[in-house]
C-alpha cells in the first residue's frame, strides 16, 4: 500500500510541477504565437512518446507487467508520436491543423486508456520497472501540453472565425 501510495504521490507532485512550469514559462511563450508556431514545440515534444515502447522490452520492465497495459500503452504511444510527426510535418496547412486535431484527440485518449488498463489489470508500481519515470515524470507533462494544445487549436480557430467574419462584413 505504502509503494501505491508513493506512485500516486509522486504523478499528483508531477501535475503541480509540471502545472507550475507551464504557467509561469510555457503558456507565456506560446500564447502569442500564431497556432502552427504555437504548436510545433508541443508536437516536437509528443514527438518522444516513442519512448513508450520500453513497456515491450523484457528487463526494462518486471516479467509480470500485464501485458494488456503494455501493449495498449506501447502501441497506443507509438501511433500518437507517428501523428504528431505528421502533423509536425504538415503544419501550417490545413490538413496539417486536421492531424493535429486527431493526435490531441488520440494522445489525450491514449493517456486516459493507459491509466483505465493499468487500473483494470490491477498494476502495480513495481512490476513497471525502469519504465516507472513515465508515469510518474513525462505523462502529467503530456496530458498538460494536450490541454495546451486543446487550447491553441480552440482560440486559433475562433481568432479565425472573428477575422474572417471582420473581413467579409
């Protein structure tokens, strides 16, 4: 109980940094950007989550780590780093600003579902093994700058409406 109680400490302290760092040094930076340059670094950031297919690699983790949280995890990380890739690559075009509207909806998803499967299969903090520092440490930095990019890809879109509505009156 007591290691529990420490994996959930330590992703609710990574929240509040994390939601400390992005008010005081992101969000200031980004907000004045137009929204392809606003996006890029979240995009390049996302870009990593590659990294979740360490969840596949035995030794890294514990042999006992449920596979359905793995795999879920793994695959799930992987697809939203190839779109946000894509959209990264994409950007300023429309169909760059649509892909980046399906990696936030898939990557926020994906972050929910691996918090439901590991919940569901009853995970424990140690069986994640080396891999423990991306819940506990990249995943509050992830669901914060999906937020932030919910955000971009709102205000841009009604700053454009506004305008182009200005334009035709």
């Amino acid at each position: 109980m007591q290691t529990q109680l420490s994996f959930f400490g330590s992703i609710a302290f990574s929240l509040i940094a994390w939601g400390i760092v992005t008010a005081r040094y992101i969000w200031p930076e980004l907000r004045l950007r137009q929204r392809d340059e606003a996006l890029r670094p979240l995009l390049i950031l996302h870009s990593f989550r590659f990294i979740g297919l360490a969840f596949l690699v035995p030794g890294v983790v514990s042999a006992d780590l449920p596979s359905a949280f793995a795999h879920s995890a793994a695959y799930g990380d992987i697809i939203a780093a190839i779109l946000a890739l894509l959209a990264l690559i994409s950007l300023p075009s429309a169909s760059g600003v649509v892909i980046a509207w399906i990696f936030s909806l898939w990557g926020t998803a994906d972050l929910f579902n691996a918090f439901y499967q590991a919940n569901h299969a009853g995970l424990m903090a140690g069986q994640l093994g080396a891999t423990y520092f991306i819940p506990t440490f990249i995943v509050p930095l992830l669901l914060i700058t999906h937020g932030l990019g919910f955000r971009i890809l709102l205000q841009h879109q009604n700053l454009s409406a506004v305008q182009q509505s200005r334009y035709s009156a």
